[in-house]
C-alpha cells in the first residue's frame, strides 16, 4: 500500500466549488484525509492547493500565504452577490474617462478596510453569511483589514477594466471591485477572477482535473509537503535527539544542525537525515539557551 502524503497544485475550473476539487481527489485517491487551502469562488479559476494525508497538518500555513489574481472588472453594474453570477440590483451610466478609472483603481493600493460580501463563507455567530443571504438576510458586518501590495493595469476599454491584483489573505477581489465602482460613482462588478498566485503554488505547476483522473501514478503529481515551507530554516536533527523529536519532545540547538543562524522566534522545518517530520519555533530557556519547541509532526 502506498501511503500518500503532499500537496496537489490543482487548475480549478469555473464551475466547480473548492469542495467539488477535495471530493474529486478523495475519489480518486481513495483517502479521506484531503483538505484545500484557500476558497475559490465557484465561477472563479485558478491555483488551488490540496493537501493530502499528512500534508493537511501544514494548510493553515497555506491559507495565510499572499494571493495573486486577474479580474476584470464591470463598471455600471450592481450586483448582490458582487460578481456576474448574482442577480443585477443597479444600472448606471459610466461617464468616467479612462484617466478616471485608472486612477481610481490605483488608489486602492495600500491597507484599507473592506466589508466582506453577504454572500461570503464567513461565519458571524456561527452562521456562514451566504446562508443568512440566500434566506434574504442581510445583516451589518464589521470591516476586516486587507492589503493590496500591488496592482497591474493590463487593459480599460469602455466600462470593463482588466488588472492583476496581489493582496493579502482574506481580501475578497469581487468586493475590491465594489469598491471601485462605489468611488467612481456608478457601481461596480467582477465578471472573471483567475488566482495565478497563492504562496508558491502558480499557474505553471497546476494540474487540471483531467490529468488528476487520468494519470496511473498520482504520487507523481504530488509536491512535497514541505514545497510551501522553504522560506523556513532548516534544521536538521542530529542523530541523539531523534527519539525526542519523534516524541515532540524540545530539541536543543546543540542537538541540532543548520545551514544558517536562527534566533528566538524563528519558525523552522525540522528533518531527520533527509526527512521532512515537520515544523516547530525557536524559543529560549531561563538559562539563554535556544531550543526548538515543536509545533507540529507530520509523522
């Protein structure tokens, strides 16, 4: 029996919900263990990362990652659920020039506070909001904080504008869109959203659900658990204090190798000999000496 354990970088296509894509690969893989890392929108594609066995351990590491997109936006339209696939609550005419929309766009740069949508997987008193919406319940949401790192205006033609968006978690592109008509005046809707970007994991390495159901030997899709990690320091467990780490128990640094200096608080990858077992924190004890405090095993 081959034990299956790593990530899938699969193409989502519109269509299909983040749920579909973890039921396809438990399917096909036959393990109940599989996890995605990052909702997609059902009319929404692009990159989506699916943990499977073990691997499920590091997702949060995953859903906290920076995200990129490309979105066109539609200018002129409202919509209750902010994209096309809702029902069209506003018309209005777009007399903004083309310097106009782009500069309002641009604005959007930087940390601001964005509402999320009704119709979101967030959970407000238990309740995910897009179940309150489809009952016709529209209740008042608090702001989150949101980053827009960058934004790359690759074409605005009439009312449609096209642009890469980079941000950080949690950053709903269809409110970002919103927001923009909202300050043009006329209203705002997405009409595409494409993810390029969510971590490490991009267009070039993705796998679409055809090669997922046709291919013999799905280990060799698979990347490497650690693939989101690299960013880490890694420590290597010397050979004493294996038996610790397997047990979870705290590794002394003297007990441990690195390719570089770590100080307190650095998260790091621990490995035995080549073997990734997981990831832990460094931390200093009463007497100033560092450890490794493990935060979680993969074994």
């Amino acid at each position: 029996m081959i034990f299956l354990n790593g990530i899938l970088n699969i193409l989502k296509p519109p269509g299909m919900t983040s749920h579909d894509i973890v039921s396809i690969v438990r399917k096909r893989l036959n393990i109940k263990k599989v996890g995605h890392a990052g909702t997609l929108d059902p009319g929404a594609a692009g990159v989506l990362p699916v943990c499977v066995g073990q691997a499920t351990k590091i997702s949060q590491y995953l859903l906290d990652s920076n995200k990129k997109y490309r979105t066109e936006l539609t200018l002129g339209v409202r919509t209750d659920t902010e994209d096309m696939y809702g029902t069209v609550i506003g018309r209005s005419s777009v007399v903004s020039t083309k310097e106009e929309i782009e500069r309002a766009i641009m604005s959007f740069i930087g940390t601001y506070n964005q509402i999320p949508p009704m119709y979101s997987a967030v959970k407000i008193k238990g309740k995910r909001l897009y179940e309150l919406a489809r009952k016709g319940i529209e209740i008042e949401r608090n702001s989150r904080t949101v980053t827009v790192y960058s934004i790359d205006i690759i074409e605005i033609e009439g009312n449609k504008a096209m642009f890469d968006v980079l941000c950080s978690k949690g950053t709903y592109i269809r409110t970002l869109c919103k927001d923009i008509g909202d300050v043009l005046g006329c209203g705002g809707t997405m009409s595409f959203l494409l993810r390029t970007v969510s971590g490490k994991f991009d267009l070039e390495t993705t796998v679409t659900v055809e090669e997922l159901l046709e291919t013999e030997r799905i280990e060799d899709l698979l990347l490497p658990s650690d693939f989101p990690l690299e960013h880490m320091p890694k420590i290597i467990v010397k050979p004493i204090s294996v038996k610790q780490a397997l047990n979870g128990n705290n590794i002394y640094s003297y007990y441990s190798t690195d390719n570089e200096k770590v100080s307190s608080g650095t998260k790091v990858r621990i490995y035995i000999k080549k073997q990734f077992i997981g990831f832990g924190i460094v931390k200093c004890d009463k007497i100033g000496m560092n450890y490794i405090k493990v935060l979680r095993l993969l074994l």
